[in-house]
C-alpha cells in the first residue's frame, strides 16, 4: 500500500498563520497611509489658516473696522499636495471691548469619503 501524501495539520496552521499575519500588514499598512494624507492635509490647512490671520491682522485699521468676512488673501491658490481646500474668514467685534475683534478662520477638505473642518481663532487689537 502505497502512503498518502498531503499536508500535515502543523503545515497548514502555520500556512495560516502567516497570511493572517501579510492580511494583518496590509490592514495596518492601509490605515497608517490613510492616518498621514490626513495628517498632511490637516498641517497643510493649518499653515494656511494662519497665513490667513497674517494677512487680515496687516490690514488697515479701517478695514478692519469696517469689514466682517475676508475672501482667500494668499497669492497660492487654494490647493496643495493634491488636496483642495476652501477657506471662510470672519471679523466680529469683541464683546466689552471697542479695539478688540475675534478673527475665526475655518478652513475644510474632502478626504478619503469625508469632509474635515479646522477653525482657528486669534484675537487682535487694533488703535481706536
């Protein structure tokens, strides 16, 4: 009688075990790549909030008397790394206080299937 040949039970727990462990890679893998293009995105919307602030904080103190939202004053368009963001500024008045206005910067992105919103305040004093 001739023997049988086939695997063995151990050979096929450890066959198992390592696709668990390439499946289990390549989740991980997936979901750091998709931690970092967030990651990046959120810096790169971070840097452009402020480089909004920068900018309204440079105007003249009638303007910022007199206006109360501000469109995009950087030179770069609205785009970097790929990703496109859109961007909303407002100037209000600070509430027992004549000099002081609260500027709110909210800027948002698309990303992997959802939208991401960062809002950065910073108040600023201006001559009366």
């Amino acid at each position: 009688m001739e023997k049988e040949r086939g695997f063995f039970l151990i050979e096929t727990i450890a066959l198992s075990m390592l696709l668990l462990s390439i499946t289990a890679f390549c989740f991980t893998y997936q979901r750091i790549d998709q931690q970092r293009i967030y990651t990046e995105a959120a810096v790169t919307a971070y840097f452009l909030a402020q480089e909004q602030i920068a900018l309204i904080e440079m105007q003249p103190t009638e303007v910022l008397r007199s206006q109360t939202s501000f469109p995009w004053l950087g030179r770069s368009p609205l785009e970097c790394n790929g990703q496109k963001f859109s961007l909303h500024s407002m100037l209000s008045p600070e509430p027992n206080s004549d000099s002081l206005r609260r500027i709110t910067v909210t800027i948002s992105w698309e990303g992997a299937q959802k939208k991401h919103t960062k809002s950065y305040q910073k108040l600023i004093a201006y001559d009366t």
